[in-house]
C-alpha cells in the first residue's frame, strides 16, 4: 500500500471520495471531487451518486463544471461574492443562464487566437527521468501556447517539474534560445527564465500565511534585497503594477493569499513570474478548482502573455480547455509523446485516440468484433 502523499492528486480524490461512501454518511458533501478526475472516472463517479440518491442519500455537490452539475443535479444554489443570488431547477435553466448568475454578466464565446511564430524558444531533446518520463523532444517557439494532453499518470506533470527543476534529469538535453541549459534545481530554471504555475497550487505554489506582496516576490527575492534587507517601497511598486496587469480582485496587497479565491491565488502567482522575468511559463491545471469568470480570466492571461512574445506551456485534463488554448497539443502516455497535433487537426477525438493505451483500444476493437460476430 502506498502513502497517501505519495498519490497523485487524482488518486488521492478518489479514496476522499471512497472515505465518504464507506462511513455510510446520509448526507454527503462533495466539494469539486472530480477536479483532476479523467471522463470516464467522472462517469463511474456520476453512476455512484446516481445509487446513492436511490438509496435515499442527500448529495452536496459543489462544482465549477457546468455539464457535471447539469448532468449529475436537479436543483442548484447559485453564489456569488458569498452570497446567495438565486436557486434554480436545472431542468428549467439553460447553461448560458446560469453563467450569467453566476459572474454578474453574460461571457461571451471566445475564439482561438494565436501568436506563435518561428522562432524556436526552447528546445527539449531526449528528456528523461528515472521513472516517469522517457525520451521525450519537442520544440516551443516564442509567442506559442502547447498544450500537453493525456490520462493521468502519463507523465504530464512529471514533464513539467523537469523543466521547471524540481525533479532530477537523468538524461536528455534542453536548450533556450540555442544555448544549452542544466536544470539541476529551480533556482537554475528560475535563472533560465522558466516558471511553474503547479498543479496543487494550496501546497506547492503559494506561502498560504504571507501576503500577495510577499509571495509575488518569491521568485525573485534578489532584486528586492540585493543586501540581504528588503526595499519594501520598490516592492509595493512592482506588486503594485504586476497585480494591477492580473487584474487582481480585491487589490489588497497586504493581504494573506489564504484570503483569495483559487481564482486570484493563480493570478499572483503568475504575477510572480512577470515580476521574475519569466520567459517560459508552465502551467500545470491551470483552472482547477476555478469559477467560469475567473476560467475566461486566465485563458485571457495566457493568451495576452503569448501575444507579448512569452512561450507558453498548457497541462490541463480539460479537453475543451486544451483546444481552447493550444496552437499545438503533444499527447503523452505512457510516458512518452505518443502523437503531435497541429491546431487544423486538433479536437477531442483525436487527442483521445493518442492518449488511450493501444492495448486497451485494441481490446474495445476485439469486443467490438465479437459482439458483431
């Protein structure tokens, strides 16, 4: 048996969850269960709530996913800024509608926009570590949004901590802008102009005590205290501009980031790498656990970043969010990159069709055929 810390996120939702059903609860409380959770581990899920409002079992369920919430609930609270602004029968209300209750407006549809030139910003050649990633190359070229796709445990995440630094390379080359750099550690990606907006962003991302000036400095505490004392007035400064270019709500900069909503969180963080200098950001999930208002936010954040001439990389699970974003998706299992998709063949099919392990895709294909026989 393996710690539970041990687990991925994703897995370590599925025993929460499994917790809740075995302690027999007649009223159980989920709050955004399925945020790192695959489709078909949500359909398992949406089988198992189904049983258990049969069974007589009252079902709380919080989420920032408007197809879950319609597809799993009857009736919905709907809050905004704390408070309660209605609640509705799912049955009567459009998807559209309930956006607009939720974010105070109505959003509109927003449509793929790249600015990915030649220019050939990092290039990634026979990575590797120990375990979890095995021989993987790719190019990202300046003003470029990739998105990388697959099922958890693919290796998605352990790709991004090898760049970021956190995790050792055990083979493989990276270079920027032609120069070859080592990622032995983050302080050295940091140095390279890389930065990680991680995927457990509570845990790994943020001081939880100290407040948004303090954690925007995070990265680049140098600059701020050249002399080992920090100057605190050019610090208000920089906080003060990076925060206002996130377009963070409330603009409380002394504030704790425990304080913010998930939504705010991510942005300091990504303020953090502007503050940094950061030309290579990495994003692990980045709208997990986030509202639909705060969602077009960040999508417009990356795409305002890759427009200044930033390079971008895009972890999400989210199929939508990954064809929303990406001018190129590289899907991972295994591992490994199975298959690159540019953007005019880009969509959900093909990107699933990668990412399913051929064994498993091969079996369907003989049950297929033995039920047609």
């Amino acid at each position: 048996a393996a710690p539970l810390g041990s687990l991925k996120v994703a897995q370590r939702q599925i025993v929460e969850i499994a917790r809740a059903l075995l302690d027999r609860a007649r009223i159980v409380a989920m709050d955004e269960p399925t945020s790192s959770l695959t489709p078909s581990e949500f359909e398992r899920l949406a089988e198992v709530i189904a049983g258990l409002a049969r069974d007589g079992v009252a079902v709380v369920y919080v989420s920032h996913k408007l197809d879950e919430v319609f597809g799993i609930c009857q009736r919905a609270t709907i809050m905004r800024d704390g408070v309660v602004v209605g609640s509705v029968d799912l049955a009567q209300m459009s998807e559209k509608a309930v956006v607009s209750m939720m974010v105070g407006r109505e959003l509109a549809q927003e449509q793929h926009r790249s600015h990915a030139s030649s220019e050939v910003r990092l290039s990634v050649r026979g990575l590797a570590s120990a375990t979890k990633v095995h021989d993987v190359s790719f190019d990202l070229h300046r003003g470029e949004v990739l998105g990388i796709a697959g099922l958890v445990g693919s290796g998605r995440t352990e790709l991004l901590r090898l760049l970021a630094g956190a995790d050792r390379v055990s083979s493989g080359t990276v270079e920027i802008d032609g120069k070859a750099i080592k990622l032995s550690s983050p302080r050295n990606a940091i140095a390279a102009g890389i930065g990680l907006v991680p995927e457990e962003r509570k845990r790994e991302g943020i001081v939880p005590l100290r407040s948004i000036s303090s954690n925007m400095a995070l990265a680049s505490m140098g600059v701020f205290a050249p002399r080992g004392v920090i100057d605190h007035t050019r610090l208000k400064r920089v906080a003060a501009e990076k925060m206002k270019r996130v377009n963070l709500r409330p603009f409380l900069l002394d504030r704790p980031i425990r304080l913010f909503s998930g939504g705010n969180q991510q942005k300091a963080i990504i303020g953090r790498w502007l503050a940094a200098g950061t030309r290579i950001l990495l994003f692990d999930e980045p709208t997990r656990g986030i509202d639909v208002g705060a969602k077009a936010e960040i999508y417009h954040l990356i795409e305002e970043l890759a427009a200044e001439g930033h390079s971008v990389v895009v972890v999400s699970s989210e199929l939508p969010e990954v064809i929303r974003l990406a001018d190129r998706v590289l899907v991972m299992r295994d591992g490994t990159v199975a298959a690159a998709i540019d953007r005019a063949d880009l969509n959900e099919q093909a990107i699933a069709a990668h990412a399913i392990p051929q064994s498993e895709t091969q079996a369907g294909k003989a049950q297929g055929h033995r039920a047609g026989a």
